[in-house]
C-alpha cells in the first residue's frame, strides 16, 4: 500500500488561513479541543493546549485575545467523569464541557455560552465520530489526529497522523489532506526534564489505574508488593502519582474492607502522613507494615516518573505515558480477579456491564479476550513484539517483589528497556507540528 510523505505536509498552507507567525485579528475564533479519559488529556491535550498559547496568546491566559481555547470532553468506557475537574486546575481553557453534558451541547450548543461563528475542532481522544457531529453543529473546521487510522477522512478538513502507517491505511483521494506529524507523546520526556528532581536513590513507581475495575485489584496489589520490597530491599523508595480523576480517599477505601478484594492481600489500610521526601505540603501513606509510599498529587506527574528506575504499571495508558517518558516497566494483569476486571471497550464491553449480564457474560467475555489477547502493552502493540514484560496470570506480589529486585539488580537491562522504548517513540516535535496544523485551519482575519 503506497504511503504519504513521513514528515511534511502534502501540500502548502492555503492562503484563507491563519498561520501561527500571523497576528489575531477581527472577529473572535474558537479552538475547541475534543478527548476522553485521563491519559489523552495528559499527554496529548495538555502539550497541545500549551503550545498554542505560547504560539496565540489565547484565553483565558490573554483575556485581551480574539481566539478561546475550549475542552469538551465525550462519552467514553475509558473515562472516569471526572476529567473536567482535572482540566479545569490547568487554566488553559475558557470553556469545559463534561463528558455528561455532550449530547446536550450537540442539541443545544447555546446554553453553554456564545460560540464564535469560526473557528476549529481538533479530534485528541474518544471515538472520532463525535468530533464530526460536533464541527458539523458548531459550523468550525475539522481537525483529527490519528494514531493508529482516520475514521472519517471525507469530514477532516485536516488529518494530523502519527505515522506512515496510519497515513497509509487513507484512501489515494483524500492523502492530499494528511500530514505526518508524528508521535505527541515524543515531546512529554523534553517537558518532564523541567521538572524538580527527586532526592537521590532507587525509586520504584506504583500505578495502579484510574478506572474502578483496576483499582479495585491494583491498590490492595501494589500495596503488599511494596511490603514485601521493603523487607527485601529497605533502600528502595517508593512512588505513587495520583491520576487526576483519583483521590486519596479512593486509594484508602480500595486497599480497605469495602473493596472485596482487599482481603486477598495482606497490606491493610495505609495511614496518611506528611511527605518527608517531597514537596512540603505533600503527603505519604505508610502501609501497617512499614512501606513508605509518597504521593504525587500533582498532574501531570511526568517529571517524577521520568527518574524512576522502574514501574509497577497496569495495562492502558499508564503504559503508553511510561514508555514517552523511557521508564522501564513490569506491566501486571492479574487474572484471579476476573469477575471485577470488566473494563472492556465497545459493544460487547457496555452490554457485559448491564446489571442483569455482568456477571456470566463480563466473566465470559473477559476470559475470551484474554485468550485471544495479543499484546497489552501500548509500547508492545506499537512494536509488534515484547519490549517491556507482560505478567498476566494468577501472579502473586512476592513473585513480583522477587522479579523486581532482580531487575533493579541489573542496570544494564534496564538501561536496554529504556533504549528500546526512546527509539519506538522517535523524535520529538510532534506537538509543534500538530499546533501548527491548528494555526492553518484558523481562518484568517477579512481584509480591511
């Protein structure tokens, strides 16, 4: 199948719109923002959003400029619903739309405030059709970036793809509309490197997910494990980022009585105390045996990843976050636990989660998907082969403990995990591309 050029577009920026070098100017523009879940607003909207303030000076940051960044967030089986909060404590946008009110802004676009008569919509997560209903009411051009493929070429003005490969899988008449841009999460390792540094030694991180049905078996997990690398390893200091949707109190009422599968370990409810290691006003829990876990409450938590020796992940896109950043990784899925891991996308996945359904048929569909699994790992699905270590099965956290130490025994393998994921994601600048797609769809300013 023939493919498109790797890294210019296919054709010159028309002349009708607005390149970033070109000032704002006349009627108001809009520059609506579409994603999901957590890992999409972290890594893809966030260095996005940022980018085109530093290149337009929008609001709400430049209350004296003609153009607004909005967010609006879809319905997705991967969101939490509670994305907007997250969003809303970056200040980059004027506007957020919650998952929960998207229909009504289809039906009634007005009751959320005035919209400019122009302006774009940029396609950053979720199903791709609902960023063409949406251009479509609001009347704005259309822009998708496509991972893996474009859905709905014949309604993009522009497609932004990530690679070859998804801009080869475009039919001949609409290549003319691509542009290879690259991999946005390419550019998060330049960011984390402004980060404050952690204080010195091994650090292993913790992620235990963001949805109910991961933390229900991740936190009681990831707690005992930490227990027993403690015991086995009492240098090792340990690193739990909050995801934005996930509270402290959540962390305690999953490794507690509440979470029926707590009892499957033996870690208990951790305190909370003060952080010792982090920022000032930070916080720790300390597990009833000792383990000393500090929290990162702060989102995104990339600059503190990025120094870790190794991670602790579940599988989503912790594993995609982890393998931008170069963070070797042990992805887990413990499979003892069917009955509450029904996190499955699609058809198949709402209709396992009806309540007269979601036992037999979660518990079916579940072990069919596992068995006919293929890769997990973001890092491995991009690779086509195992480059971080998949742990699926009846896994326990002393074989993890066990395994974990003997790979923070040995560097050099680490440092080869971490060379082979630098160079999956290729290099940086796709963010800089992207927003400078954005800038060409805006329309220009009319002549005077």
């Amino acid at each position: 199948m023939d493919q498109a050029p790797a890294t210019q577009p296919v054709f010159p920026s028309p002349p009708d719109r607005l390149s970033s070098d070109q000032a704002l100017s006349g009627e108001p523009l809009a520059i609506v923002l579409v994603s999901n879940g957590p890992g999409e607003l972290s890594t893809w909207v966030r260095p996005l959003a940022l980018r085109l303030h530093r290149l337009l000076a929008l609001r709400p940051r430049s209350a004296a400029s003609e153009a607004a960044l909005q967010l609006v967030l879809v319905p997705c089986p991967n969101g939490t619903g509670r994305e907007h909060r997250a969003a809303a404590g970056w200040d980059l946008f004027e506007r957020i739309v919650p998952a929960r009110r998207f229909w009504d802004l289809l039906l009634r676009p007005a009751r959320y405030g005035p919209w400019p008569r122009r302006g774009v919509v940029v396609f950053l997560g979720g199903d791709q059709f609902w960023t063409v209903l949406l251009s479509a009411r609001l009347g704005y051009r259309h822009l998708t970036y496509a991972e893996w493929v474009a859905r709905w070429p014949r309604w993009n003005d522009r497609i932004a793809a990530m690679g070859p490969r998804a801009a080869g899988l475009l039919a001949p008449r609409w290549r003319q509309r691509c542009t290879v841009v690259g991999d946005l999460m390419a550019d998060l390792s330049e960011l984390a490197r402004q980060e404050v540094p952690l204080p010195p030694g091994p650090w292993l991180a913790l992620l235990p997910g963001s949805k109910r049905a991961k933390l229900r078996v991740g936190v009681p997990f990831l707690l005992e494990t930490a227990d027993r690398l403690a015991l086995i390893n009492p240098q090792l200091r340990f690193l739990l980022p909050l995801a934005p949707t996930v509270t402290v109190d959540d962390l305690l009422a999953y490794a507690g009585p509440a979470n029926p599968i707590a009892p499957s370990y033996g870690a208990g409810v951790p305190a909370v105390c003060a952080s010792t290691t982090l920022q000032p006003d930070g916080l720790a829990l300390q597990t009833p045996a000792g383990a000393w876990i500090e929290l990162v409450r702060e989102n995104p938590a990339h600059g503190a990843l990025s120094q870790c020796s190794l991670a602790l992940t579940t599988v989503g896109a912790n594993t995609a976050e982890l393998a931008a950043l170069a963070v070797p990784m042990l992805v887990l899925l413990p499979t003892q636990h069917l009955h509450v891991m029904q996190a499955w996308d699609g058809l198949a996945g709402l209709v396992g989660r009806l309540p007269l359904l979601r036992g037999l048929f979660g518990l079916a569909l579940t072990a069919w998907r596992l068995r006919h699994r293929g890769w997990l790992a973001s890092p491995n699905i991009a690779a086509g082969r195992l480059v971080v270590p998949e742990r699926v099965g009846a896994i326990t956290p002393t074989q993890i403990a066990t395994e974990v130490e003997q790979w923070l025994a040995a560097p050099q393998r680490l440092t080869a995990m971490a060379s082979e994921l630098r160079a999956l994601r290729g290099a940086p600048g796709a963010v800089a591309a992207l927003a400078e797609l954005v800038c060409q769809l805006l329309p220009a300013p009319p002549p005077p």
